[in-house]
C-alpha cells in the first residue's frame, strides 16, 4: 500500500494513509465510522487499489453489499489479483443471489487463490448452499482435507464452527456438539461463540454477575373503595291544611234583598193580628 500512495502528492498520501489507518483500527469494533473514514479516502485517491480494497471492505462491514462488490472489483482491475474473489461471492449472497455464489465456487479464479483463499471460497459456497435450502449438500461442502487436519491454522475454528453448525442444522445434534467443542479448542482469538453453543447444547444458562438486579414487581396497591353511604331519608312533603272557603262579603252584601222584606211583611200581619184580638176583647 505504501507503494501505490508513492504515486500521490506527499501531503495527499499522508491525509489519505491516515484515513486508511482509521478504517482498520475501527473496522471491527465501529464500523459506521470506518466506513465514514474510507469514503474520506476514495474522494482522496480513487484511482488508488488499496483505498477501492479499503473502501470495499468498509462497505462489506455496514452491509452495503452492492457498494462493496463495485469497490472490489474496481480493485481487481486495478491489480488483476483473484484475492478478492471469496468476498466478491459473498456479497453476492449479501444481495440475495446465492446461486450466483456458488456459481462463482467453480470458477478457474478458485484454483488461483491460496489455501486460506480456497477455505473462504469453501466456506461461502456452503453458505451459499443453506441459502437456497440444500443443508446436506451444505455439510458435505464443509467436508475436506482442511477440516479434518489436526494442525490449527487461522482458518481452523470457523472453519469448525461451520462444519458443527451446518450439522445442528440436518439435526445431527450429537456430532455438532463434538465439532463445536473442536472448533472451541482452535478458536484461540474468540473470532467464534462456539462456548456459547456449546453451553446452549448442554442447556447451560449464564448470568452476569456484574448486571444489576431488576427489582421485583411489587403488586400493584388495589384502588381504595369508597364508604358505601346510607340511603337518604326522601324529604318529608308538608301538606298545607286547605283553606277555609270564606265567603266573600262582596257576595253576601250582593245578595237579593228578598228575604228582609219578606220578615217585614211577617212583622205586619203579626201586628194586625193583635190589633184585632184587642179589639175583639173590647168588644167583650
């Protein structure tokens, strides 16, 4: 890399090489700040191979596949290198197209890769074949003079973990535990969670003693009920004495005055009556 960036400008080969550096230190722990840092770097130097490499693997990181299979093979041209052609397939599964994967499995650029690169093109062509739902033809994929070496290489414990996985998935869950445990045994940087599958297996559960304790649920207090409260006595309803009927001295003044003559008529027959009984006496 050092060499491609000789071509460049002093200072623009020092602003891109520091970008560089920052898209290796972040890519595994923070990718979205790699991938930041390498678009820094392709606006630098585009026509670098290194920085469309850096940039491709960035991409790959944040699973953007398609930007990342154009990086790699514009670093390809660049160097006519076939390093590249196990993580090119892979992008390809990342875009849903593992029939394109596999197809890629056997082409001559395969023979050119080294015995790392072949394992890698071996691991993605089995993947490939899970993809499409051919978990037999997965598990004998994985089969192969690497894996049943006894010497541990860099590629040793996925290549394992893989093997163990693509066996848990036709249910031969006995021999993946057994592959899970080899993959553990070569698996010296912890690139895998093959103890956590194992444990899983085994129906271990862990708990983190560092975690704080979640508080137990206290149940929740019942709402206070009010006091039931007594009928009301109905309000008794005082029934007014009915008035008098009084007569109206209107009325009575208004009478006919019939009556009182008739008592005087009365008044003087009466006195004419006793005139002639005096009379009649005299007589006597």
């Amino acid at each position: 890399m050092r060499q491609e960036l000789m071509s460049l400008p002093k200072t623009l080969a020092d602003d891109v090489a520091k970008n560089l550096v920052m898209v290796a230190k972040l890519l595994d722990d923070e990718p979205e700040r790699a991938y930041e840092y390498s678009r820094v770097a392709l606006r630098l130097a585009s026509r670098v191979a290194a920085v469309r490499e850096a940039a491709g693997f960035a991409s790959y990181g944040v699973a953007k596949y398609a930007e990342a299979l154009a990086e790699f093979r514009a670093a390809r041209r660049m160097t006519g290198s076939a390093d590249l052609w196990p993580v090119m397939a892979d992008c390809e599964r990342g875009m849903g197209r593992p029939e394109r994967a596999l197809a890629m499995a056997g082409e001559p650029e395969v023979q050119k890769l080294d015995r790392a690169g072949q394992v890698e093109m071996r691991l993605v062509a089995a993947g490939a074949r899970r993809d499409m739902g051919q978990t037999d033809a997965a598990v004998v994929t994985l089969q192969s003079p690497e894996l049943a070496s006894q010497s541990v290489q860099p590629w040793t414990a996925r290549l394992r973990y893989a093997y163990a996985d693509a066996l848990l998935a036709v249910g031969r869950e006995d021999e993946a535990r057994e592959w899970f445990a080899k993959a553990l045994e070569a698996d010296q940087g912890g690139t895998t969670d093959a103890s956590d599958r194992l444990a899983e297996l085994d129906g271990v559960e862990f708990v983190d003693a560092l975690a704080p304790e979640e508080p137990e649920d206290e149940p929740e207090p019942e709402p206070e009920r009010e006091p039931e409260r007594e009928p009301e006595p109905e309000p008794e309803v005082e029934v007014e004495d009915e008035p008098e009927l009084v007569e109206d001295e209107s009325d009575v003044e208004d009478e006919p005055a019939g009556e009182p003559e008739a008592s005087a008529e009365s008044d003087d027959l009466e006195s004419d009556d006793l005139k002639k009984e005096v009379d009649e006496g005299d007589g006597r």
